[in-house]
C-alpha cells in the first residue's frame, strides 16, 4: 500500500518560511508515509508560475509490474501523479506496456487524455484507489478516493492556509480529516488562491448528501454539475439478475416451520429452488473472480526474499536530483521521463539539472545513476513462502475466502490464516496480580482460548478436510494487555486518528496486530514455535456483514419498519461504509507494508448483491435466528462449497470474538484510551 502526501500553498509568504513549514508537517507524518511504502520513497516540489508553491511525497509498496514505479510519478514537466490503488482491469482500459506497473500506465493514460475530462477515466477503473494528480498543461490539481473509499485519504486546511493531503496522519498534528468518497474533487491552480475546491460527484451520490457536504467542512466545496458515472451502475435493470420473490421465501419459511427442520434441511430444501440456485452461483462466479485478481496480481514476492535492499529514498526538484538507497546500487529514477537528453550511461542530462547520489552515510558520490535490475521471473522460481495471509476468525466470510482463494494460490505456496486473540483485561486487585504470578503455563496459554481461537480451529479442520494438498498455517496471535496498550500509545493511535470512538479503538487494534501476523504455529508434538507471516496481500472481510445484512441492526429494522425499512438500513450501510470504517481499517493495516484486499467490495459484488432485494440476500426473521437468517445467501454459498460449519456460525463481532473489547462500553462513546 502507497503512501502519498501533497502540500499545495499560495506563494503570499517568504519562501524560506514555507519550506519550514513544509518540513515541520511531512517530517511529522513521513515514518508513517514509509510504513506503508517501504519498497521506495522520494519527493518532488515545483513552482507553478509566481502564484503556487506543491510539494509532493510518495513511498511505494510494489505490487504491480516487473520492478517498482517510484513515486511521485513526474511526466515530460506536464504532469506529476501519486497513486495508491489496484486497477484490476488494464486489459479493458486498453492500457499500454502491461508489463508497467499500473501507476505507469495511469500517467500515460492522463498524459494522452489531454484535455479531455480527467474525471471521466477514472470511472472506467475496477479497483480500489486514492490519487492525486497534477496537470501541469491545465494547471488543475485532481485528487480522490474511489466510489466505495476502500484506501485512505486525509485533508487538511489548517496549515498556514495551504491544503494538505496525506494518506495517513497524526492525532496532534493539523486539523485532519477523511476526503469523502463522494466524487473527484479538483483544485483550479489558475486561481489566486484556495478559496474553494470543485467536486465533480459520482453520479449515484443522492442530492441530499451532496447539499450536506457544502456545509460539512472548513473547505468551501463547490459541487459541480458535471456528475461522473458511477462504476456500481451496471447490474441495474440487468435482466440476467434472477429475482426470487417474497411468496415464495414466505412458502419456504411455513414449510420450515412446519416441519420444525433443522438448519441443514432449510439449506438443502433452496438449495432446490432454482432461482435461488442460479443466484448463489452467480454469487460465487464473482467472488471466484475478485479473488482471481486479488490473488494473482502481485509480483510473487513475499517480505522475506523482497528484503531491505530494494529500499530507496529519492529527493528531486527541477533543480536537483538526489537519491539515497541504503546498502544497494543506485537506480535510473523511474519515476521521471522527460525530453532531457540521456547518456549512453543512464544519467539524466539537460541545463539546469544536477544529479547527485550519496551512499549510505550521506557522502556525495559519482554523477552516474547505474540502472538496478530486479529480476522478477527469478524471484517467483525461488520464493515458496506465503504471500497471501487471510484475517481468519474462523467465521463464515472469512472462510469462504480461504475456500475461494485456495484455487488461484501455488500448491508449493503455504496460506496464513492469521488469528488474534487478547488476553482479558485483568482487574488490578492484590488477589487477582497474585492469581496471574501463580499460572502454570498451560493456564495461561488457555487465557487466549477466544472465541475466534476456538471457532478458527475447527474452520480449519473443515479447511484441511476439503483441500488437504495446501498448507494451512494456523497463525496463532496473542496480545497481552501490556502489549495493546504500549502499541495503541505508539502509534495505532495515530493511525485511527481522525476517528476515536470505543469502536475504532477496538477494531483498529485487533486489526492492526492481526495484520502485523507475528505469533506462533503449533508442531505436530502440539508444541509452539514462533512464525512471523511474510504474506504482502492480506485478504480481509470487509463489507460482507454490510452487504447481507450480518448485524443485528438489521434485524431490528425489519422487525420495526418492514422490509423497506431493511432494505434502507442496508443502503445506508453502503454510504457510510468509507467514513465508518475502510479508511481507518486502510491506515491500520497497511502500517505493517503489505496490502489489505477486500473481495467482497469489488465492484461487481457490490453491484449484484446491490441489485438484489433484501430478502435474497438475508432473511432475518425471528424464526430464522442469528446464524440462520443473516447473510442467508453468503451460507447457501458456504454450504455449497462443503463449509457446513462455517455456515451455521452466528455472526459475532470481531472485537467480541477476539475479546478485546468490553461489552460494557457503548460503541458509539469517545475513546479515553486513543
């Protein structure tokens, strides 16, 4: 995952004063920045005539091509792009030099739009995203989130009247908060100053939201009526969607009841219908294809063989270059391509350019920048350790991804299945400090037999079961209290951060250690040895519980406003899904340099469970009680592909099922602990 920063300010005030400015905020967020990008990093600054000083930073997570594209991405002086985001459909963008990476073929897609509406592209896109771009040609500073906010974008005002954009940020540092995913927003450069920012707004954002966000921030926010297609679009009024209609889930319940049938023959008996049918395999085809690409694209690199030594760090203005790449070569910056002449050597020559390259002490060395090749085709021959880790509860989304995912994944390659479990918070009487000093050590390894540990232990039993030909590892994490509590004070604060309710600490936490993936594995002797996942793709849960209707507040809106009201309830799950909680799960888990993918919020998922009525997608019903009726349509799934157990798990919250958080505290409340 990228980490892309942005500073843009109006060049009112003495320069020496802005620099300072400049280098007090990224210097407060740039270890944050490089967490999520450890594979490269560098700046660039530019002056856009008298009237714009923009600073741009980017650290690079490589994910996409045969070697890293630095960023930020500087082409012919016209543009400048920083890219943290998957496109999982170049071929259909007609993109050129697929072997790039995609932050490449991107520029040259911008590059050759011209003037054309920048905008406009991006809703061809499948994948998640943030972006900024500047076009030099126009002098138009684009920038964004994607339709469902999947990855993280923070602004700010609050800095000597200039914006900032960050990916990440800190609790006491600016006046930060979430871009809304609402559009693609656009500053005008040829503007004295920064009076206002134009949205150009996806074209399913409804009227009422968008009059609200022009009042929300202490940005002016002009909304244009310029909409731009939104790419959740293309199931509606898609006759090959085969509805079921509510009769006949009526027909099914009576016989249910009547029959007083037990779980497994509810299942079997819609297994038969075949509407029903044709909608659970249609469910699987597409989560069967968001997989494929989530699994595939990727260099075939885990952390281990990847190593330290691919990290650079690059400086460059239009008046100095620099690079700093410890214990390595220096590279040709990939990240610049210009009419400049290049030498037989590699080094980028013009009037007005000076190169520079230091060694690791900071020590000016030659002028030359000596090309470093990274073979890829030898690194996939040779590194057979996990690449893909799952945030494994033992839960019913968690496993049908395993499940799914199992296909597109090496045989030679091990999966992690990362489970977390938090010791409890102990009270701190003298009898209780007494108790803890006097467990045998089987007592206390028995302190993390959580529910998730419990219920990921027979997942994969069932896992072994139908793939015995992989190998599963079981990653057991365990966090004690001393552990969370050192660790949120560090730095998974700051991650949360602009969010700080008891449930953002809660889940963030869990999050941030089950995606760091240190624990332990047992031996076959039942014995532990510790294993830290090398895994760069981390396949996560998210929007599953959203989508079909897997909290209890669903329930309750079908028992207090009908199917309507259910139907609304899940609708409004889907808006707010970015604020709530996508940025913060982004910022937290792409702290560890790897990169969260979330399958079920692939667009095609999102638009054909979108397209369905809420009774094909769950059946909540007080007769069908939790682990029946919720997410009904992901069980039939669940149970089709052989996961019986999965699919008869009630839904249990993450923080609940890891124990970390305290059913006694209101969710919605402020955290005193972030």
């Amino acid at each position: 995952m990228c980490g892309i920063y942005c500073f843009l300010k109006c060049n009112k005030c003495d320069e020496n004063q802005e620099k300072l400015v400049y280098k007090s905020v990224f210097n407060n967020f740039k270890e944050y920045l490089q967490h999520r990008g450890p594979n490269g990093s560098s700046e660039y600054e530019i002056n856009v005539g008298m009237k714009w000083l923009i600073r741009f930073a980017g650290s690079v997570l490589w994910m996409q091509g045969f070697k890293p594209t630095l960023q930020p991405l500087v082409l012919e002086g016209q543009s400048v792009l920083l890219w943290n985001g998957d496109i999982f459909n170049s071929s259909e963008l007609e993109m050129k030099q697929t072997h790039s990476s995609d932050t490449w073929q991107l520029s040259q897609a911008f590059l050759e739009a011209g003037k054309q509406f920048i905008p406009s592209f991006l809703t061809k896109i499948r994948g998640p995203y943030a972006f900024i771009y500047a076009d030099m040609r126009n002098l138009l500073l684009y920038f964004g989130r994607d339709r469902l906010g999947r990855h993280s974008l923070l602004w700010s005002t609050d800095c000597e009247g200039g914006l900032v954009l960050t990916s990440v940020g800190k609790k006491n540092v600016l006046d930060l908060k979430e871009v809304p995913s609402l559009g693609v927003f656009m500053v005008d450069l040829n503007l004295p100053d920064i009076d206002f920012v134009t949205l150009f707004p996806w074209s399913d954002i409804s009227s009422e939201t968008l009059s609200l966000v022009e009042h929300e921030y202490t940005i002016k926010i002009k909304v244009s009526d310029h909409v731009i297609q939104s790419p959740l679009m293309s199931f509606s009024g898609n006759n090959q969607v085969s509805h079921i209609s509510l009769c006949v889930m009526e027909q099914y319940k009576s016989e249910f009841l009547e029959r007083n049938d037990e779980f497994r023959n509810l299942v079997e008996m819609l297994l038969l219908d075949s509407n029903i049918k044709t909608s659970i395999d249609k469910l699987i085809l597409l989560l069967r294809n968001a997989l494929q690409v989530r699994v595939e694209t990727q260099p075939g690199i885990c952390k281990m063989c990847l190593g330290e030594s691919s990290t650079c760090d690059i400086h460059y203005s239009s008046e100095e270059l620099v690079y700093r790449m410890p214990n390595a070569k220096l590279s040709q910056a990939p990240c610049i391509q210009s009419e400049r002449k290049k030498d037989c050597s590699g080094t980028v020559s013009g009037p007005g350019v000076k190169i520079m390259c230091l060694d690791s002490t900071g020590a000016s060395s030659t002028s030359e920048i000596c090309q470093k090749q990274m073979n890829n085709s030898h690194f996939q021959q040779h590194c057979q350790h996990s690449k893909i880790g799952i945030l494994f509860s033992g839960g019913l989304d968690s496993t049908v991804l395993a499940a799914l995912a199992n296909d597109y994944v090496p045989l030679n390659e091990p999966i992690d299945l990362l489970n977390v479990a938090f010791e409890k918070e102990q009270s701190v009487s003298r009898k209780v400090k007494k108790k803890i000093l006097k467990e045998p050590p089987d007592e206390e390894r028995n302190t993390f037999s959580v529910p998730d540990r419990i219920t990921g232990r027979r997942a994969l039993d069932e896992l072994k079961k139908h793939y015995p030909h992989r190998q599963w590892n079981f990653v057991e994490i365990n966090i004690t209290q001393d552990e969370l509590k050192r660790e949120r004070k560090r730095i998974i604060s700051d991650l949360i951060h602009p969010l700080n309710t008891v449930l953002d600490d809660s889940l963030g936490c869990a999050l941030w250690f089950a995606s760091r993936g240190k624990g332990c594995m047992k031996l076959e002797d039942g014995s532990d040895f510790p294993y830290s996942s090398p895994a760069r793709v981390l396949l996560l849960g998210m929007g599953a519980d959203e989508l079909l209707g897997g909290y209890r507040r669903h329930r309750t809106a079908l028992q207090l406003k009908g199917w309507t009201g259910l139907e609304q309830e899940l609708k409004l799950d889907m808006a707010r899904i970015s604020t709530r909680n996508l940025g913060r799960d982004n910022r937290v888990v792409s702290d560890h340099g790897c990169q969260g993918r979330l399958p079920y919020l692939d667009e095609s998922v999102v638009s054909y469970l979108s397209s369905l009525d809420p009774w094909e997608r769950c059946y909540p019903i007080p007769a069908f009680p939790p682990g029946v009726g919720d997410k009904l349509l992901l069980r039939l799934v669940a149970w089709k592909l052989g996961l019986h157990y999965a699919a008869g798990l009630p839904k249990r919250a993450f923080q609940f099922g890891s124990r970390i958080a305290n059913s006694k505290e209101k969710a919605s409340d402020i955290s005193d602990k972030l």
